[in-house]
C-alpha cells in the first residue's frame, strides 16, 4: 500500500511509498525545474529522501538517502509485503525563517563612509535551519559583511542571529537593493529584504539642539539661554535638550555637563558614556537621537545660573571633538501652601450615613504655587475626595476649597491621610480618621489659670482629660514644653501611659512654685511666670502635632519676656525697605538694630520690660569667593561693604540680662554695579 506524506516543501512536491513488515517508507520527489533549485552542502542537488514510518505511532523513525534506482525495488518489495499503514496526518518537521524586519534603510550616509546594520534573523521551527546562500542584487554599495550558516531549532540557544549587511556610498543619490536569502526552511525555501539608502555629499557634521517651548512642543534650536522661569523651593523642573543629526557622518557624543555660575541647583543626566575606549560609544546618527534631562531643583529663594556644555566627534576624519554651550537660567522662590483643617475625624459618620467635610489649602505666601493632584496617602476605600478643577494655581492670598466624603461600610475605626501634592512636592499629610475613634476632651480647654500667688508661694490647679470619642484613648505623656524656671510641676496624676475607655476621664493636679529671684519688677513686685503642658495621645486628629493637646499655664502677673530683635539696612546712608536689599559691590551697608540712623520703631529691638539688651551680629552666609567681614561683631550697628556679588545674609541676636533672647536676620542681593 502507498502512503502519502507531508513533505517540508509545501505542495511543491509529492511523496510514494510502501510497506515492509510494520514500516511504511514514503519516498519525496523534489520539483527542481518548477523554478526554483536547492543546493546541498556540497552544491550538488539533494537526492530524494526515504522516510521509514511506524504505522503504530505515525511518526518518522528513521530517514535516508537512496538513489532513484533503488526506490524502485523497494517499494515493490513492500507491495508484495502486503503490509498496511495506519492513515492520518503525519507531523511535519522543519525549520522556519523569520527576518528581523522587511526594508533595512542606511538612510543618509556621507560619501565615502561605510555603515554598517544588523538585520535580526531567526529559526521559528522545530529543528535547526541551514541558511545556503546570503546575496544581494541591485547595487554594488550594500554588502554581507557576516551571516551565520547554521541556527538552532526555536528555543534553544543559537536560534537567533544577525546578518551584518554594509553601506558605502560612491556616489550621491539614493539607492536600494534586494537582500535574498536561501534556507532549508521547506515552505519558504527563499525570503528576501529590501535595502535602501542615500548617498550624501553634503553637510558632514550639523548637530541640532531641540529645546521644548512652554506648551510643549519642540523648538527647532535651542535659545542662547534656556530659561526655567520660577521653581518653588524644594521643588524640581526639567527640560529636555534632544540631540538631532542633520549632518550626514555618524557622530559620537564624549562627554556632557553643567557648570552651575551663581549658586548649586541645575543638573543633567542622560546616557552612560563609555568609561574606556573598549565600551561601546554613544551614537547620534539620522535614526538615533539622544536626550539630555537639565533639572533645575533651588534649595534657596535665589537666582540660579549655569552653563550646558557637550562635545561630540566625527570620528571617522577627526579625533577632536567639537562643543556646543547653553545658558541656564532660573528663579528659586518661596511657596507656603497650608491646609485648613490641620485633621478632621468624622464622628457623625456611621454605616449608611456618611459625612462630607469640605477642606481649604490656602496660599499664605507671595509666590503663586499650584496644586496639582490631592490623594488619599493609603487608598481607604471608606474615604473619597470631590476636587474640581485641578490643576489649579493659586496665588498670593487665594485659597482652593474640596470636599472629603467618609462612608464606613462596617463598625470599626477608619484612618487615612490627605496629601496635596503641589509642584514644590507634597505637604505634610492631613490625618483623617472616622467611624470608632478616640476623642480627647480637656477641661479647661486652653489654659491653667493658678490665680494671684503670693511671692514665694505656691497654688494648685486641676486638669480633667475625658475620651469622648468612640473607641479606647492612649493618653502617653504629661510633658512640660515651656517651663524655663522649673516653677511648673505635676503634684498628683495616674501612673501613665493610661488607657480611657469612651466616656472614662482622669484628673491631674498641676503646681506652681513661685520663685522670689525672679520675676521681678524695679519697684520690687512680682511678675508672673508662663508654662505651657502637651498632654500626649493617640487622638488621630492631633496626629500631624506629635499627638500633643497645648495646654497654656498662666498666673495674673506679666512675666519675663525675652526681647524683639529689629534692624533697618541702609546703603550708603539710604535706608533699603525692601528685603532682600538691592547693593551692589563696594556699598557700604550699614545693619542699625537700635534707630541710630532712623528713629522709626520698625529699626529699634526692644525688651518688654525695657531691661538693656546686648547685641551680637553674625555674617551668616555669603557667596562662595568673597572675603568681604563685618566691621563689628557687637553694639547697637555695624558696617558691610560687600565684594562679591551673590546672596548675603546677616543675624542679629538681642539678650536681656535674664538670658531671653531674640533673633532677626536680613539679606542682600548684592550685583555688579
């Protein structure tokens, strides 16, 4: 019986064949003058093929070559054999090719260069796949540089590679060419890629800097200088610098950076360069462009100046590179975002019932600043935010209002916390909390009042702390934060940390101690003495304060008070009012913290209890080169003539004779004259 065989040739041929005992043989007949011929190893034509099939399994056993002559015999062998075959499809086995990409295009290429490209070359059959022939016709300027003979069946190591083709123009013009390959692959025994390029005898070198405009498209050449425009402090801004090759000779970047001139801020990344001469270059040819990032992130409310430099090679004719610069020039400025309220719990929220609390960030400062984005800091699925409108920028005194829903689905206690994500970067969180939680109530609510104290005496006040939440409050810490003269003290309080179920409260008893070497008038008379007590808790809504609730300790006398430092500039006898002062090099600025210059009361520090102050001038900061000092580190003025330009900054420190203290800073924006 004859069994027909699938063959790796597709239908191009057919197959014969026979029985011997439980073996089917199947001989393929290959169609070599339908067109096409497929040359063996040796170049000579393959002879047909003999495929020992077991009829059991229906899969190939063995396989080999006989000459027409002895098929023949065989298969009439089989015939009187008398065996049968099962029928049915038999698996075909063969290697498939598959090409990287269709159209390989060298584009421009300057005249007398060689380029060369890979082209991706892979086996997506079962067994390894024999590439024969590797040829190009149609033009003289493309060549095979390498290609692999031999790749792996799919899967396995080996079976990809590249075939690495040239291009060298001789003349201008564009050219294209055919890349055909010759494979054991049986349904596509040949495949084929198209080459095109350009010859150019034009312009070698032309690097072009593309620089972004403010809506966000791309400049065709980058300004003289690049201007950030404003970034709030603490922020970052980035630009793009894209490197484009309109020249027709490959170039190679070596080397990029940024020389900051007036104060640190400005940065750039982009590609690795190589760190020796065996790593591979960074290349901006027709097809490859590079990107450079500048950022610009100011830590101070300054000016910020720099300069971009690369360079860059033809490194086909020259090993010395060229250079390009860019001017950076930016502005650090000061943004001050709040949110109101601080923290919010929504205690009228249970299942069913949610609650909707409208929230306000509000800008306290000059500089204009934008919100962004505002988010849930955990993604609580209880809460959810109504905000229209973003982004949005708010400037000097404006305010953005939006909503916070809190739906609980169950009993329990919910927290989160809202993050306004403005572009100086994120505010403090705002903690949020609902359903079951802690509340704390403290009576009285802001302030300990222990009445007239004789001097030398002593009084005594109670402070109730309640829960009057919804869930168990942690009360951690009775803390004194102001209690300079250790007149404040706890007489009777529960051993803490203490846990207050809701409605449960304890009652702490404060002490004054006056003490008689202080707090004294000139005539002699008592003056009172402030503290102030943190009762420390796990009340979410006092979480962004350390969980501390203020509580003011007072009696009904004044006390001590530290002095207020002031000071008024002057240049060259004229008085500056506005801050940072305008100078320039060589002008000599006087700092007057007592109206020596102006009796005005804005340049006077004074002491509430009109005791003598000392004064004390520190130079704080100046730009990086100068030398320029302070004429008198004491008394009520003293002289600055500064001798460089940049950012100045000068303290002054007030003290009574208690050791209260105050402090006032001014800076000058000094330039060239």
């Amino acid at each position: 019986m004859l069994a027909t065989v699938p063959s790796e040739m597709g239908d191009h041929h057919r197959s014969t064949g026979g029985c011997v005992g439980d073996r089917c043989a199947a001989t393929r007949h290959y169609p070599w003058g339908a067109g096409w011929r497929r040359a063996g190893p040796s170049g000579r034509r393959r002879s047909p093929e003999i495929a020992w099939i077991r009829p059991s399994y229906g899969v190939f056993a063995m396989v080999h070559s006989l000459s027409r002559a002895a098929v023949v015999p065989l298969l009439v062998l089989l015939a009187l054999e008398g065996c049968s075959c099962e029928e049915g499809p038999i698996q075909k086995t063969t290697g498939r090719i598959e090409l990287g990409q269709g159209v390989v295009d060298f584009n421009k290429v300057c005249l007398g260069d060689r380029v060369e490209v890979p082209l991706p070359v892979y086996n997506r059959g079962t067994v390894p796949l024999l590439l024969d022939s590797v040829e190009i016709s149609g033009s003289s300027a493309f060549t095979v540089v390498s290609a692999p003979e031999r790749l792996a069946a799919a899967g396995q190591a080996g079976s990809e590679d590249v075939i690495l083709l040239a291009f060298e123009p001789a003349a201008p013009g564009k050219v294209s060419a055919d890349l055909v390959i010759a494979s054991s692959d049986a349904e596509r025994p040949e495949i084929s890629a198209r080459l095109t390029g350009e010859g150019d005898d034009g312009v070698r070198v032309d690097l072009a800097l593309l620089c972004e405009n403010e809506d966000g498209s791309m400049l065709d050449a980058c300004p003289a200088a690049l201007l950030f425009g404003d970034v709030a402090v603490g922020a970052t801004k980035e630009l793009p610098v894209v490197l484009e090759n309109r020249g027709c000779a490959e170039l190679y970047l070596t080397e990029y950076s940024v020389q900051n001139t007036v104060n640190e801020g400005f940065s750039v990344t982009g590609p690795e360069l190589p760190a020796s001469p065996e790593d591979e270059p960074v290349v901006i040819s027709q097809t490859t462009q590079q990107t450079l990032v500048l950022t610009l992130a100011p830590d101070t409310p300054d000016a910020f100046t720099g300069t971009l430099s690369l360079s860059y090679l033809d490194h086909r004719v020259t090993e010395t590179p060229e250079s390009r610069s860019v001017n950076l020039i930016g502005q650090g400025v000061e943004l001050q975002l709040i949110v109101e309220p601080a923290g919010f719990i929504f205690s009228e929220a249970d299942v069913n019932t949610p609650q909707t609390q409208t929230f306000t960030v509000r800008n306290i400062g000059g500089q204009s600043g934008t919100i962004e984005d505002i988010q849930l800091r955990d993604g609580s699925p209880e809460f959810s935010i109504d905000a229209q409108g973003l982004p949005t920028t708010l400037a000097g005194g404006q305010s953005y209002t939006f909503d916070v829903t809190y739906a609980p689905t169950d009993a329990g206690r919910d927290e989160d916390a809202l993050v306004v994500v403005t572009n100086a970067g994120n505010l403090d969180p705002v903690p949020i909390a609902g359903g079951a939680v802690p509340q704390i109530e403290v009576d009285p609510p802001t302030t300990v009042d222990f009445g007239m104290v004789q001097t030398g005496g002593f009084a005594t006040a109670d402070v109730t702390v309640r829960n009057v939440g919804r869930a168990d409050l942690n009360v951690t810490a009775l803390d004194f934060k102001l209690n300079p003269a250790m007149v404040f003290s706890i007489e009777a309080a529960p051993s803490l940390p203490v846990t207050l179920a809701p409605t449960q409260s304890f009652t702490a008893t404060l002490r004054f101690d006056d003490n008689p070497s202080i707090g004294k008038d000139a005539q002699g008379m008592g003056q009172s003495e402030l503290g102030e007590l943190a009762i420390v808790s796990d009340d979410p809504s006092y979480a962004d304060q350390g969980g501390e609730y203020l509580l003011v300790l007072a009696t009904d006398t004044q006390a001590n008070f530290g002095p207020t430092a002031r000071l008024c500039i002057f240049a060259d006898g004229m008085r500056k009012f506005v801050q940072p002062a305008d100078v320039t090099v060589g002008q000599v600025v006087t700092f007057d913290a007592a109206g020596v210059n102006d009796s005005d009361p804005q340049c006077v520090s004074t002491d509430p209890e009109n005791d003598p102050l000392t004064y004390t001038w520190t130079l704080r900061s100046a730009p990086m080169g100068a030398t320029a000092t302070l004429t008198s580190s004491s008394g009520q003025t003293t002289t600055l003539q500064p001798d460089f330009p940049g950012r100045w900054e000068v303290e002054l420190q007030v003290e009574d004779p208690f050791g209260n203290q105050g402090t006032a800073t001014s800076e000058l924006s000094v330039t060239q004259p």
